[in-house]
C-alpha cells in the first residue's frame, strides 16, 4: 500500500482514468493507494483524507465499477447518490463525475475484461446489500494479501475468478434513471463536457462569466450544470482548480529557479495576499512554504 501526504501526487499515482481532481477540504493529510493486477481484473483499494471533486474517463479496455468503501452515502455520482447496495458501473471510454464533500473517505474500483456486459453509459446500479458487500470484501482483500506478491501466481488467478463471479451478481441491476427538470439532462451533460474541454484548453483558469461565454451559455444554466455535477457552484470550482494548479507549479522541478510572485503572475494572479491566504486555508501551508520544500 502506497502511503502519501499530498493530494496531487496521490492523484498522479491512481490507476486505470485520465482523471481531473480537485481536494476539496481536508480531515488529515494521508492518502493512500494499493493497487493489483490479478490478469483479467485489476483493483485498486484507495483512501483520501478529504473531500475529492472527480470528473475522469475510464481508459481500461473494459468496464470498471467503482464502489464506496466508507461513507458510501456521501459518495455522489453522475448526480447520483450512492449507497451501501449500490456501485457506480463505468463502461469503456465513458466519461464520469464523481464528489464527496469535505469528508475523508475509501473507496475501490475493479476494472473487468472488455467482454463483460455493462449499462452502455456511466450509471448507479442497486443490487443488494449482500451482493454489493462480498465484492467490496474481495477487493479488499485481494489488495491487502496479493499487491506485493509476484503477479500471476495461481492466487492471483483464483482471485480474478472470485471477482468476475461477485461483478457478475452485481451486473446487471436495476439501472436507476435520475428524472430532470427544465432542460434535458442529456444537454446538461454536453455542457459540462465543453466546460471542462475549455478549462483543460487554457493555462490560466478562466472565471464563470468567461467560461459560461466561451462555451455560449448563460450563467444560469451553468451553475445548474456545476450544482448537478459537483454540488458546488462553477465559481467554486474554479477557485479549487486554481489552487491545484498553482500547487503544481510550486512543486514542479522548474519551479527552482523562479519566485513565488513569478508563478502567481503566470496563471494570472496578481492579488498575492488574498490568494496565499486562501492557499493557505485549503493546503494549511503558504505557497512561499511549498516552494521552499520543493527547493530543498
């Protein structure tokens, strides 16, 4: 089990997504990630320290599902509110939004081979309790007793055969639709895909009325769209993506050479004191702090 104390290079190391994070809140600074290719299913075992805004794509040639470990009912996905009977299935190439808020947290996810059958697009399926509860179990299990071991032992393969049967009693289910009101959920979707192609397209993250202007909607319907995927408002997660770059840029190998007034200026950021302040409110360090670690 990989054991680390910053949110960004946990992120790095999860597996199997190409991933936008965003540490939303902190109850203690560890995460930690155990990861197992057992051949035809590979798990991955995982804890946060806080809170965590998600919006990724599944890039395993298979379905994957993802399933809450703690605090499943504070795990919301694709709108969805998760629960301990239920898991968050996510076909191949599927694009997907997962948050918990301000709340420390685990969670798993099993990738399973391309010819396992799943709902066509990223959904909450309900099974029962038991169901979902022996494939959060083997999971489990198979990090703790298997991520160190040499791959491909018959265990690993016993394992794999155990996972299939459990994803097998959990797929398929009862596929829950969540009804919408005033526009199509569907146009919400599509929105949401073009913010974050906009906000990943600029180094310096843009501000709501710029981002709702640039992908031609108002700002009302961009709030829903946010509120729906995230619970949190574009504003809001925009300020998060902005500390999360700024962090980056202090810990990067460049970042040697430069001042922290030289990096703020780059991504656009001209009033120093209230930003370190808040800097210092999400990461409980000041950027002047990170970028003298990053130096020594």
């Amino acid at each position: 089990m990989m054991t680390f104390d910053d949110f960004d290079a946990w992120g790095d190391a999860v597996s199997g997504a190409s991933l936008r994070l965003a540490c939303d809140g902190v109850e203690h600074r560890t995460w930690t990630l155990g990861i197992v290719d057992l051949g035809t299913v590979v798990v991955q075992v995982a804890s946060e320290g806080g809170g965590n805004i998600c919006y990724g794509a599944n890039t395993h040639s298979g379905p994957t599902l993802f399933v809450p470990l703690t605090r499943a009912s504070e795990h919301v996905a694709n709108g969805e509110r998760l629960d301990e009977a239920s898991l968050f299935a996510i076909p191949s190439g599927a694009d997907f939004r997962i948050h918990v808020r301000r709340r420390a947290h685990a969670w798993c996810s099993i990738a399973l081979p391309s010819d396992v059958a799943a709902p066509e697009t990223s959904t909450k399926v309900t099974r029962g309790t038991e169901s979902v509860s022996r494939l959060r179990h083997l999971a489990r299990e198979a990090v703790a007793t298997l991520a160190d071991q040499p791959a491909g032992t018959p265990a690993h393969r016993a394992a794999a055969e155990e996972l299939l049967a459990a994803a097998a009693a959990c797929l398929p289910g009862q596929v829950e639709h969540r009804s919408s009101l005033g526009r199509p959920r569907l146009d919400r979707d599509d929105i949401f895909r073009r913010s974050m192609a906009a906000i990943e397209d600029t180094t310096i993250v843009p501000s709501a009325a710029d981002l709702a202007r640039g992908i031609g909607v108002n700002g009302r319907t961009l709030l829903r769209t946010f509120q729906e995927a995230f619970g949190i408002s574009p504003k809001q997660y925009l300020l998060l993506r902005e500390l999360h770059a700024v962090r980056r840029s202090l810990c990067a190998p460049t970042a040697r050479g430069e001042t922290v007034a030289d990096i703020l200026t780059r991504h656009g950021i001209w009033e120093f004191g209230r930003f370190a302040a808040r800097y210092r409110r999400h990461f409980d360090e000041l950027p002047s702090e990170t970028l003298r670690r990053t130096r020594a």
